[in-house]
C-alpha cells in the first residue's frame, strides 16, 4: 500500500477513535467521520464500506499486533500463566487509548467476543484442562473467568491503569487460581 492509502486509512482510524469518545458506533454516520478526517465519502467508500467496516479494521490491526506481540513468548506451562497475562497487560498499557476506545460502551461487542478467544488461546489453555471436566462444565468455567477477566482489564484501562501490570496479573491469577477463598 502506498502512502497516500496509508495516511488515508490512518486519517479515518483516528477520526473514528476520536468520534467514539463521544457517542455509539451506531450513531456515527460517514458524513461525520469525513469531516473529521477532511476527506470525501467517496475516498472513504474506497477504503472501507461502513463504519462498522473501519471498526473492524481496527479491531482487527490491534489483534494482530497483540497476537504477534504474544507469540515471540513460549509460555507453555500452567505456571507460566502469570508471565503470560502480565504480557498482556504490558501490551494493553502501551496501547491503551486504542484498547479504551475497543472496550468503550460506543464501540460494539465483537472485540470482546474477539478478546476472549485471545484470551482463550494464550491463558486460559493453561490453569485448567478439557480432561478435569465434562466439556459443557468446562466452557461454562471458561466463560467465566475470561469474561470475567475481560471486565477487569477494562475498568483497570478506565480507571487510567492505577495498578502496574504485574499487579493486575497477580490479581487475575490470583483469583482465577483461588477464587474467593484466596479475597482477605
């Protein structure tokens, strides 16, 4: 892709990160994301074919950095399992204003359901195995702990990330590990 396509699709990235800080997806029309980025609706039409479209392709660049990011780590191991969501969590901090805007109430759920199997692939694999539990119990204790891990992250990103981390990871392990009878 040549630069002017790259600055363009760039342009109309941030125009739309910038209107989601302000009211749904669903409210934003193209009109709106063109001024912002000053551009024609035709030149948006030749890069994406709605803003849902535009969304997805930032969903879809922050996955792949993330899942590229996670893969130069081999953590195998269950006990590995802290190294592997403080990665993580490393990764969300530096790019928190994107992952904000991805977990925002005016973005919509398909990053979410994306996060979890992220999730799914890099963590969860490791503190419990198919063979411990019937596979309907097991995606039910799935489901839990990675949505349950999903909120979490995204209150620790609204909150401006008051904890390092290493700290949240410790939190998350910790209760995924040991539930509540590990809370004092």
């Amino acid at each position: 892709m040549d630069r002017r396509k790259k600055y363009t699709r760039m342009v109309l990235k941030e125009s739309l990160m910038a209107l989601l800080k302000e009211k749904p997806i669903s409210s934003l029309t193209i009109k709106e994301i063109c001024e912002l980025a000053d551009i024609n609706r035709s030149t948006f039409y030749a890069h994406f074919s709605s803003q849902y479209d535009l969304l997805n392709a930032i969903e879809e660049e922050f996955i792949e950095d993330m899942v590229s990011t996670l893969n130069q780590y081999n953590f195998s191991k269950a006990e590995e399992a802290l190294k592997m969501t403080e990665k993580i969590l490393e990764y969300i901090a530096r790019n928190s204003d994107v992952c904000k805007m991805l977990l925002s109430e005016n973005s919509d759920i398909h990053f979410q359901k994306k996060g979890m199997k992220i999730t799914q692939e890099f963590i969860f694999k490791n503190w419990i195995t198919d063979s411990q539990f019937d596979q309907e119990t097991f995606e039910y204790i799935n489901i839990f702990v990675v949505s349950g891990s999903i909120y979490v992250i995204k209150n620790w990103v609204e909150n401006g990330m008051d904890k390092t981390p290493g700290e949240m990871a410790e939190i998350i392990n910790n209760f995924i590990n040991h539930g509540l009878s590990n809370i004092r």
